[in-house]
C-alpha cells in the first residue's frame, strides 16, 4: 500500500470514530433526558418534545399491561371452567358412591335383622328340642311307641331347623355377593 492510500484509511476511521462517538453521547443524553437527568439545557421546544415521547411511550406500556392482564383473565377464567367441570364430575361420583353405600347398608341393616330373628328362632327351636328329648338313663331294646313319637317329633324339629338354616344362610350368601357386586361396580 502506499502512504498515500494508509493516510486516507486513517482519516477515514477517523471520521467514523468521531461520527459514532457523537451518536454515543448524543444517545447517552437523550437517555438521561428520559430519566429526568440535565435537563436544564434544553429548550421549551425539546422539553415538548421529550414529553411527546414520554407520553407515547407510557401508552404503548400501558396498552401493553392491559393486553397481558386481559390474557390472564381469560386464562384464569377458562382455568375456572375447567375447575367447575371437574367438581361437578367429582360431585357426580360423590353422590353415585353415597347412593351404592347407602343401598349396602340398607341390605346389611335387612341381613342384620334377619340374624337377630333368625337366633331367637333358632333359639327357641333349640330348647324347645333339647327340653322335649330328655335324658332317659334307661336302655330299653326294643319297639317303644311312646319313644318312637317322641322321636318323630324331635326329626320333623331338627329337618325343620335345618330347612330353615339353610334358607337363611342362602340368604346370606346373596346379600354378601350383592354386597361384593355394588362395591366392584
């Protein structure tokens, strides 16, 4: 290169520098303008100005603040629907549950009361069996028409206390599936 041509470059570079040096402080003082800083210098027409710029800036700011809250309202209100969908469904099943609970405790209530009935009876039958069987510490071989109606008597008790126990326990046995149906479903 020649000398001619560096002295050039370097005036050129030069030139920049001090070009980009002035847009530097002149941005560095608008910005302290901004702030409320060195504004004492300026004029009523820049002071006009720098409040035009000011205002339009707080509008676009508070456009923007509005636009955000009225997403997050919208957010927040779908987020409420959703919420209200879901308690209903929860309340639903809440209710389905309460309804199956209240159905088996209705049928254990019933059992319950069938037991109670069901032990008297079988309580009565029992002593009114054991009480007609007496012990007889005589042995007697042989046909004994006296002691042949009495255990006729004490057979019918006994296939009618086993009828009866079998009823029953049947009817246990369906209200405990049952039971086992409503709490699987």
């Amino acid at each position: 290169m020649s000398p001619l041509s560096t002295t050039a470059n370097n005036s050129t570079s030069y030139r920049e520098y001090l070009k980009l040096k002035g847009k530097y402080e002149s941005l560095q003082r608008a910005q302290r303008n901004l702030l409320g800083e060195d504004l004492g210098p300026l004029n009523v027409k820049e002071l006009d100005q720098l409040e035009r710029q000011l205002e339009s800036s707080l509008k676009q700011i508070r456009s923007t603040k509005t636009q955000s809250m009225l997403d997050q309202l919208i957010e927040l209100q779908s987020k409420e629907h959703a919420l209200l969908e879901a308690n209903k469904a929860l309340k639903a099943e809440l209710d389905r549950i309460m309804m199956k609970e209240s159905q088996l405790q209705q049928s254990w209530d019933a059992s319950n009361e069938q037991n109670v009935a069901y032990s008297h009876q079988q309580h009565a039958l029992s002593e009114g069996l054991f009480q007609s069987l007496g012990c007889n510490p005589n042995l007697q071989i042989g046909f004994n028409p006296e002691t042949s109606d009495q255990m006729t008597i004490a057979t019918t008790h006994a296939q009618m206390h086993f009828t009866l126990n079998f009823v029953v326990v049947i009817a246990h046995l369906k209200i405990w599936a049952y039971g086992l149906w409503v709490i699987t479903q």
